[in-house]
C-alpha cells in the first residue's frame, strides 16, 4: 500500500527543492563558523586549544543532545512548521553571540544555537523522504547536502572574512541576519507536507519514545548507520578544527583569512554531491559509502605534506568523500528505518553523528600533545578505518531483499516495504 502511494505522489515545484536547498545552507550557516577563528580566540580570550575548541564542540553537543528530542516531537507536527520555527530559533542565539564578553557566553550561544539545528537537520530528511518519488529521493537528498556544504563554506570563509575586514562580533550579526532571511524564504517556498498529521496508519500516536528507540536499535543495519554517521562527522571537524593550528604555525603561518579560504574546498563538494547521488543509485549504497570512506581517508594522509597544495587537495577530497558519505548514510537511513519512526531514526541518527563533531572538537587533543598534526591525522585515519568496517558488515542486505538489488539502488524509499 505504501508503494501504491509513493507512486501516485505529485512531484514539488521547483522551488520547494530550492527551499529543501536553503535548509541544509541555513543550519549548518553558523554551525562551525568558530573554525577559522580558533588561533585567534586563543589571543583574545587568553584560552588553551581545547578550551576555544569548545565553540565548536559546543554547538554539536546541542545538536547531539536535541535531536532525539526534535525526533519524538515532531512525528505528529507539521514538518514545515516544525523547520520554520527551528531556523528562527537559530538566528536568536547567533545575533546574541556577538554580544559575549567572555569566552564562557560564546561557548553558551553557541550551544543553544546547536540545539535548534535538529529542527531543520532531522525533519528535512524524513520530509524529503515522504514528499518526492523514491526515484528522486537520493537526488533531492544530495540537493541538500551541498546546501550544507554551501552553508558550511559560507559560514566559515564568511566569518573568517568579515573578522578581519571588521570584528567577530560583527561575523555573528552578519550570520544571524542571514538566518533570518532564510527562514522567510522556506516559508515561503517550502509547501506543507500533504499528509497531516504525518502518521502512518496503524502506528499508535501514544507509542513511547523509549519503545521506539529500543526498536531502532535493535536493527542491525541502523545500529551501523549510526556509527558510521558518528565516524563521519569526527573525521571532518576534527580535520578543519585541528589542521587550522598546524597551517597557523610554522613553516606556513596562516592569517586567519587564509585559513577561512581553505573552506573554498567545500565548493567541490556542491559539484561532487549532486553526481553522487546520481552514481550512488546505480553502484549501491555499500559501495557508494565505501568509495566515499577511502576517498576521505586518501585526504587526510596527504594532508601530511609539506606543500600547502598537496595539504589543500588533501582538504578537498576529504570534504568530498565526507559530503558523498553522508548522502550515501541518509539516504540508507531512509532504506533501514521503519516508516513509522523515521523522524525518531533520524534524530538518532543526528545525535550520533554530533556525538561525533563533539568528540573531534576536544579528543584530537589528547593526540595534539603527544605529536601534533600527524599524530591527529593518524587517529581520524584509524577512525575512518573503522568507518568503513562498520558500513561493509552492517549495510549488508538481507538475502530477502538482496534478491531485489534494484529497489535499493534506484528506489530507497521504495525498499523499506521489504524489509
């Protein structure tokens, strides 16, 4: 019967892949803007590596810490007013950052700008699941995946510009300005989901949260999904975190515009995702997320050389194996989780990759000090290692639905009945 449904689905305008675009651009807008400013924040506030480091394990623990939450929440509310209302909740904590006079006060906005993130990041993949065609479900998702490469890029090249031609007090206002219009854009473009309250039927609207999670977990694939989310987003804000004190130092020496610049790699990633959405239909998601694992971790081993463009080609094809990683996680999210909780799932799964962040913002330290840069490099690449490990083992098909290699490939949305 889902089935039946999904194919009688009318495809969204155009704009509305505009505005699913806007989401990704506007959540992860002020997400790592810290990043190229770390050396900097070190001076001003007189704090250690780990301790500026918080601004951006902060902001993903709030991810972390709200996504289950978003994702019990809103399976009975209205996707779009539930991302409406999160992005304008961004904006607020992002214009009262400007206004910290201590390290501590940034450290708090920026957490409570992490917690509303969930509210756009964890509906927005369950409601592109739910209003295209399952043959346009991995092409719309990498649609707003390089809306968060697009909003990552902007967030950072944009802070680290701003800061020096003005103020970082001036970046934030900057940023939340920005937020702002978003949010009055999807509102305007994104159209309401055509199934009110979002339920499926014979789902029971009181089934508890902690039921639910237990179910989830007890699914061998989405077990792996969440691992490999976590191991994802470690091995790319633990990169750009660390890697900014490494170019700041000897022999390079980076102003903080330089280092904000190295985030021009993030625009590959809007040419690469879109066609890894494409490819991933026709290879698999299993060896879509392997292609994109070993491509991240060819990245950070060159970033390991001396010359500066030998280190910034290694930045692009880690940003790029992450982005093609995370369309490929999302879109499996989509193919593993019951239809009935795939808000839930993908809370979870929101909660476990900025686990993820979180730890890369402060445990590569414990490695800086014994070795520095390559010793960092060297635990994100163990890490990535086991990465992949987890998504070989734990994406395998079951032979029931191994049979059918089509409906996962060119049809994610449309497998889940198979399960």
């Amino acid at each position: 019967m889902e089935i039946a449904a999904q194919s009688n689905r009318q495809m969204p305008s155009p704009w509305a892949a505009v505005a699913v675009t806007l989401c990704g651009v506007c959540a992860f807008l002020q997400l790592y803007c810290t990043q190229p400013l770390l050396p900097l924040l070190t001076r001003i506030f007189h704090a250690s590596k780990t301790g500026v480091g918080m601004t951006v394990s902060a902001a993903t623990l709030g991810v972390a810490l709200s996504a289950p939450i978003f994702g019990a929440l809103t399976e009975q509310l209205s996707r779009k007013t539930v991302i409406v209302a999160s992005l304008l909740g961004i904006s607020l904590p992002t214009l009262l950052a400007a206004t910290s006079t201590t390290l501590a006060q940034l450290i708090f906005w920026r957490f409570l700008q992490g917690v509303m993130v969930p509210g756009v990041v964890a509906v927005i993949v369950t409601y592109i699941g739910e209003e295209w065609p399952p043959e346009r479900v991995a092409l719309i998702m990498s649609f707003y995946v390089s809306g968060t490469a697009l909003g990552g890029f902007t967030g950072r090249v944009g802070t680290g510009l701003l800061t020096d031609w003005f103020s970082w007090r001036i970046a934030f206002v900057v940023l939340g300005a920005g937020s702002l219009a978003g949010a009055a854009a999807v509102a305007l473009w994104l159209p309401r989901e055509r199934r009110y309250p979002p339920m499926r039927p014979g789902v029971e609207p009181h089934s508890s949260f902690l039921y639910q999670v237990q179910a989830l977990f007890r699914s061998r694939r989405l077990v792996a999904t969440f691992a490999v989310g976590f191991n994802v987003l470690f091995s790319l804000v633990g990169v750009f975190t660390w890697i900014t004190f490494h170019l700041s130092a000897a022999p390079y020496f980076l102003s903080t515009t330089a280092l904000s610049s190295l985030f021009f790699v993030y625009l590959i990633g809007l040419v690469v995702t879109p066609a890894a959405g494409f490819l991933i239909t026709r290879v698999g998601l299993r060896a879509g997320i392997a292609g994109a694992i070993l491509c991240s971790m060819a990245g950070v081993l060159l970033t390991l050389a001396q010359p500066l463009s030998i280190v910034i080609l290694g930045l692009t094809l880690l940003s790029s194996g992450v982005f093609i990683a995370q369309t490929a996680s999302q879109s499996h999210l989509r193919v593993a989780a019951p239809p009935g909780a795939r808000v839930t799932a993908a809370g979870l799964y929101m909660t476990c990759y900025y686990f993820g962040g979180t730890a890369a913002g402060v445990v590569p330290g414990a490695f800086w000090a014994l070795g520095k840069w390559p010793a960092c490099a060297a635990f994100i690449v163990a890490m990535q290692a086991v990465a992949l490990a987890i998504a070989l083992l734990g994406w395998k098909v079951p032979d029931s639905v191994s049979r059918q290699p089509s409906k996962e490939s060119v049809h994610p949305g449309a497998a889940q009945a198979n399960l």
